[in-house]
C-alpha cells in the first residue's frame, strides 16, 4: 500500500521530540491499524499501550503491533532477536513473531499476545509466601534464559567490557545528578575500585534481558496459587555476566526481605549470599543503565536504614 504524506510516519532528531509526539495516539494510531490491515490484520478495537518508550498497539486479544522509531532501532533488533533466540527453549510463555516490516523507515513486529494480569497490578497484592513462590520462579528464569545459546545475540553492542567501563566512567556524574545522598557517594569510589576485580569482564557471556521487574511480566492464579505466566519486552536485551539480572527484582520485588532474596538466589542458582556477592551487586546495581538508587530500591526508610553503601547492600540482600 502506498503512503501520501498525511500517513508517513516523521522523522525525529531526539528522544524528547518522539515521546512528546508518541504521547497522542491520533497522530499515529492510524497508521498502526493500516500497517496491521497489510498483513491482512484487523483492528477493530484497538488498544493503545501507555507505557513504555515504543508504539505498542493490542490489535486484537491474540496480537500486539510494536513500531520503533529509527533513533531506537537498536531496540528492534534487540527485541526480534531476542524472541527469534529463545523461541522454544524457555517453560515460560514469551510472545511469538507473527510478522515484521519496516513503515517509512520504522521497523515493526507483530507478536503474539500473552495471557495473565500485569505483574505490577498483581504484585502488591500477594501474600507474602506467593511473592517468595514468584521470586523463586525468577531466579529459575533468569537462569534458564541464560543457558541459552547467543546465536546471532552475541553481535548485539555494546560488548560487556565496553559497556562496564563506559558505565564505570560516568557512574559518579550520573548519580551526583540524580541526588545521590553525599553519605553514600562517599563510598562510590571505593565500590568502583572494587568493581573493577569483582565483575568478570571476559567470561563467557549470556543473554541478559536487563529488566527482570513487575511491569515485565504475566502473573496467573490458579487454585490459589499465584505462579509466572509470561515475561514479554526485550528490548534492552544485551550480552554480560549473569548476575546483572539479579538486579531488577532485587530492587522493585524482594524489598530487603530474607526469605524473598533467598528465595530469587536459590531459584537463579546461589546457595549463600556472602560478602563478594553483595558487594559486587552493589557495585552492578549502581552501574545498571537504569540505575537510579532515590526511586528504584523498594525498601520503605532505606535512606535512614543505611549510613553508607555496606549498609545499604547488607539492606537490599540482608543474610
């Protein structure tokens, strides 16, 4: 089908440009229901998703149409890589490529819609021995993404080392913008140094979905019991060493809690929970991309809790 100008999808120069544009859905929703209908798609009652950085249209109960703009292409290869590699080796649902092209230089993927209620909907709910049940299970599926092959995933950039070292030299900038406390900046230079012996920089790498927290996944209950339904949105994935992932339900899940932290370790593989593990999550924590220590520990006091970053690790992973 071809596209006048009043349907071609724009170009822009930066990140803030897009998103104020993404944020009304008349500007482009109707250009995602055309590029549905030339896949032989209907659209009848679309849904239009809010959250997150692409344009993400329900077509239907069965599909999802994402469309990323060129300045996050990289997020499109991550993301059809991703679902393309993992495809039939994970216990847990993830959704599956039903179509893919490019719109006015915007790539797209039609995928399969998953079932199950939001995790950050169903999470604050549970009761606590279901939030240890749910934790365990991520550690178990943290650990069975990881064994997968790369396969064309071991192209994705940056490599791990770049990346540690690139966040490693902007890590006190970007936390000194974001108000770190000075009590726990204190400390930054020494966790860095740390850092540097604690994170394997040349092992053998695995995938890592970077973002393993409650908005990522499907919650289901069955007979009472709440268990993992699906784990969708890839596109942040990159290649490194493991016990990244262990970051994102650290932080937004486990809330310093023992039996939760032991319940994720035991599930992803770790048996004891010592001094090197929790400095060197410490130190992965506040060199995550995401990172941002004032709003993504969900520990209720912690400014007051801990007086410098030891105790802030002792805080997150207590045991």
């Amino acid at each position: 089908m071809t596209n006048d100008a009043s349907s071609a999808l724009p170009v822009f120069a930066d990140a803030e440009s897009f998103r104020v544009w993404r944020s009304d859905p008349r500007l482009w929703l109707p250009i995602a229901i055309d590029i549905a209908r030339s896949h032989g798609l209907e659209a009848r009652a679309p849904q239009v998703f809010s959250t997150g950085t692409n344009l993400v249209v329900g077509l239907d109960e069965q599909r999802i149409l994402k469309i990323f703009p060129p300045l996050l292409r990289a997020q499109f290869v991550s993301e059809r890589g991703s679902l393309a590699q993992l495809a039939g080796r994970l216990s847990l649902p993830i959704p599956e490529i039903v179509a893919e092209g490019e719109r006015d230089g915007w790539p797209y993927l039609v995928i399969t819609r998953l079932a199950g209620t939001l995790g950050s909907e169903a999470w604050p709910h549970l009761a606590e021995d279901q939030k240890e049940r749910v934790l365990r299970r991520i550690g178990e599926t943290i650990a069975a993404v990881q064994r997968a092959p790369l396969g064309p995933l071991a192209q994705i950039e940056p490599r791990w080392d770049e990346f540690m070292r690139r966040q490693m030299q902007g890590c006190r900038s970007r936390h000194e913008r974001l108000g770190l406390a000075p009590k726990f900046l204190a400390g930054l230079d020494d966790l860095l140094h740390d850092a540097a012996g604690l994170i394997p920089m040349d092992t053998a790498p695995v995938i890592l979905i970077g973002e393993y927290i409650p908005e990522n996944f499907l919650l289901a209950c069955h007979d009472g019991e709440w268990s993992l339904a699906g784990l969708f949105d890839f596109g942040d994935v990159l290649t490194g060493w493991r016990d990244y992932d262990l970051l994102g339900p650290s932080a937004f899940m486990a809330a310093g809690r023992p039996d939760r932290v032991r319940s994720l370790l035991e599930g992803f593989g770790y048996s004891k929970l010592d001094y090197a593990l929790k400095r060197r999550l410490m130190a992965l924590m506040l060199l995550h991309r995401a990172s941002d220590l004032n709003s993504h520990v969900c520990i209720e006091g912690r400014q007051q809790k801990a007086n410098d970053l030891v105790e802030l690790q002792d805080l997150i992973w207590p045991g």
